[in-house]
C-alpha cells in the first residue's frame, strides 16, 4: 500500500509539469471562447497551440487580449460632439461610424498637409514656443536624440513659465525610456508631467501588453492640432535634411476636430495615469475654415470596430479608385477580399507601400496577400526610395483618411488609434500629388520565390491574425 502511494506520489511529481501545462491550455480555451473571439482568430491560436503548446500559452498570456472594457463592460472612451458637426448623415460611412458611436462631421476646419521632417519640426517647434496655456502630446515612440533632446528642452522651458505640459508615451514603443526615464527629470522639476501607457509586466490574464497607444496627437491650448504617422524621433522629423529620414506625414488643423482629439488624448491620459478623465472645454463655434473631417478613433476603450468597419463599407462604395498608403499590410481576409472586389468592380486599385519596410517579419507577413492582389491585378507600388512609414488612404476624389492606423490587423482591430476622415476635393487633390511621388520611383511587380519561400509566407498567414 504504502509503495503503491509513494509510486502514485512519485508519477503526480514527475508528470506535474505536463498537467500544470495541460491545464493551462484547457483554460486558455476556455479564455478565448469567453472572448468570443472570430473563428479566424480562434483558428490561428489552435494551430499555434498545437504546434508548439506551451510556447504557445506564454504567448497567449503577454498578448492574448484584444478588447479592454470598463467594470461596465463599456468602452472608457465616448466622444461629445462640438457645436458646429452636422446633425445629417453625409454618406454611408458616416452613418456606421455615427452607429458605432463616432461623433458626426465637423464642417469647419483648415487643414495643412505636412510631408517633409523639416517642415514638421519647424511647425512643432513653433506651437510649442507659442502655446500659452496648455501643451498635450502622445506618442508611440519617443527616442533620445538630438529632434527630442530640443522638443524637451522647448517643453521645460514653457512648463517653466507655468504652462501645463503633459507628455504621453507608450511604454512599449519607447521601452528605452521606460526603464532609464533620468531624461525627463528637468521637465518634471519644471512642473511638466510624463506619463507612460500601459505597463510592461502584469499576472497572467491581466496583462495588456499586447494593447499598444499608437496615437498621434499633438495639441496646443486646445486650439491647434498636429497628428498623422510621425513619432518623435529624428528618422521622422529634424531641422536638417537627412538622406536616413523616413517618408511620413502630419497634418495641422485647427477647428472644432481638435475636440475631439482632445477627448481622446485626455482618456489616454487618465488610463495612463489613474487621474479621473479632465472634461475637455468645448470651443466656441469659430470658423476657421471650409473642411469637413470626422475624428475615428479605435482601439480596445472603443466598444466596436468603428474604424474597420467604416473602411471595409468605404472600399465598397467607392467607384472610381482607391488607393493605400501604408508601410506595413498584414490585413484580415474580409479587407483582402473587399480590395480584390473594389478590383472587380474596375476601380483604380493601388497598394502604395515600401519594397522593404523596417521589419522583416512584417515583409514576409505581408507577400502572401499582396502576391493575392497581385493576382487579381490589384496595382503594387513597392516604392524603391526608402521606409515609407505614412498611412492614408485615398478614396474616389472626395475622401481621404488619414491617422496613425497601418492597413494591417494589429492597427484595425487591437492597436490605439485615431484617424480623421477628410471629406474635401481639395484635400483629396493635395494628398493625390503627395501620393503620385512614390508611384514615380516604385516597383510594381512582387519578386520571384523559391518554393521555401512561398511555403514560409504562406505558413505566415496563421500567425497573421495575432501580427
């Protein structure tokens, strides 16, 4: 009896590690199912799993969640209208972003399209040294050189004569600041404050590390707006010419969509810092130009998938063209296979995208749905001069959006992100001649791939749901 107890003992000890992992990955299930997660999604982790089991469930616990919701199991941010948005639905995708909570267009704004680094560390440097009450900036990355060393010194210098600075970084994207933050001290001691978004280290099943602040948002007393792709950090902006800087973008605006971003960055900013959300004034209705744009933010504190969503009707209804600027393309196959039909249908289809991006992971991510649009003669420009890190897409001649998301499923349906819907045949016309730039000095054919090749693109298309 006693052997038989001790053998029994010894069999639970010796095979503790296997049931601790098979009951880990019992409950992972069970996680997922309680999501409610896409059968794609569910698909990719299963094959994950099976391939390689506890790798698999480690993975799952850094970067398992997609949606983070309040107690109430409500989305944390709810944008408030300004005083001048429409009250009439203009198109079909106004009416889905406006069902998904999205605040309706705003009819009066300017806008001025950024798209050299000079250009836009001059025009932020400006608005720093001009701002007089309040400065709010949110960035993913935010690197230690020479462009922020000159952004920190300006935004000591304003907090030192009492204005409020409030600088919101990504503790991921700018993980090396993260973890030696010295650099901010003289800011802090001037009365600015900086706070990071997301921790990097939480208990299994609570932690968001896969849940990334992607937005740009740069805004100055409230009134003035610059945001698009750029971080800050000199591969993005500086105030000389560089052979090493990234092709990107920013816009600068003023009107009653500053608002709206300034709803947006204050919810970041009270996740980030425990504060309670700061109600954000509303302008008075000042007309500061003939513009109409509809701020869309997305991400886990937005209930639904406003921004897909809107895209994917956007690419349907168009009838001429659509073409996409994006540095990286790791879509899901619903927008895949609505490209392919805008192709179809005899629209000017163009995916507008770097021949090698900053990330070999993310190319061969990538070929394996672009060689499907290629196929289906979608028209790929692989543009040959540099990183192309902008992202706007253009539709027809009336619409463009343009933000921080990528064209990929991280940016649509789990980063932060925000973008503006610019509803303008002049902005249209502007972005279009920024555009025809890269499709002058592009490739337009994928390149050949061997069997091992092709084989490991394919093999890509599992993991892409989670990329």
């Amino acid at each position: 009896m006693k052997n038989d107890f001790l053998g029994l003992l010894n069999f639970f000890i010796f095979n503790s590690g296997f049931l601790a992992g098979g009951f880990l990955i019992i409950l992972t299930l069970l996680h997922m199912l309680y999501q409610r997660r896409s059968p794609t999604s569910i698909i990719s982790w299963l094959l994950f799993i099976i391939l390689v089991p506890y790798i698999a469930v480690v993975v799952y616990f850094l970067i398992g969640a997609r949606k983070q919701l309040t107690k109430n199991n409500n989305s944390a941010l709810s944008l408030k209208e300004g005083g001048d948005v429409s009250q009439v639905e203009i198109n079909s995708t106004d009416r889905i972003l406006r069902s998904n909570g999205i605040s309706g267009v705003s009819q009066h704004n300017n806008f001025e399209l950024i798209t050299d680094g000079v250009g836009a560390f001059n025009k932020m440097m400006a608005e720093i040294n001009n701002a007089e009450k309040s400065i709010s900036m949110s960035t993913y990355v935010f690197k230690r050189d020479c462009v922020t060393k000159a952004i920190l010194e300006a935004l000591t210098q304003k907090a030192s004569q009492g204005v409020k600075v409030r600088l919101l970084l990504d503790s991921l994207g700018s993980s090396h600041l993260y973890f030696w933050q010295g650099i901010f001290r003289p800011l802090r001691k001037a009365g600015g404050e900086v706070a990071f978004f997301m921790p990097l280290f939480r208990l299994p099943y609570q932690n968001y590390i896969n849940l990334r602040n992607h937005r740009k948002i740069y805004l100055f007393d409230e009134k003035t707006l610059m945001t698009g792709g750029m971080n800050l950090a000199e591969e993005y902006m500086g105030p000389e010419e560089s052979i090493h800087r990234w092709k990107d973008v920013l816009f600068k605006t003023e009107g009653s969509s500053t608002y709206q971003y300034s709803q947006v960055f204050e919810s970041g900013w009270s996740y980030a810092t425990g504060q309670p959300i700061r109600q954000v004034k509303e302008p008075e209705s000042i007309k500061c130009g003939n513009s109409s744009m509809q701020v869309v933010p997305s991400g886990p504190d937005i209930k639904g998938d406003a921004l897909f969503e809107g895209l994917i009707n956007a690419i349907s209804m168009a009838k001429e063209r659509v073409w996409i600027v994006t540095p990286y393309y790791v879509p899901d196959e619903m927008m895949n296979r609505t490209l392919k039909m805008a192709k179809r249908r005899g629209l000017d289809v163009k995916l507008i995208t770097p021949k090698f991006s900053n990330h070999i992971l993310a190319d061969l991510s990538r070929s394996s749905y672009m060689r499907e649009l290629a196929e289906n003669e979608v028209d790929l420009v692989l543009y040959k001069g540099g990183m192309l890190h902008a992202k706007a897409i253009l539709l027809d001649d009336n619409t463009v959006m343009i933000g921080s998301a990528n064209l990929d499923n991280r940016s649509l349906l789990i980063n932060y992100e925000v973008v503006s819907f610019a509803y303008s045949k002049d902005i249209v016309k502007e972005v279009e001649v920024w555009m025809s730039l890269f499709i002058k000095d592009a490739d337009h054919e994928m390149p050949e791939a061997s069997t091992l090749r092709r084989v490991s693109e394919n093999f890509m298309r599992i993991l892409a749901p989670q990329m």
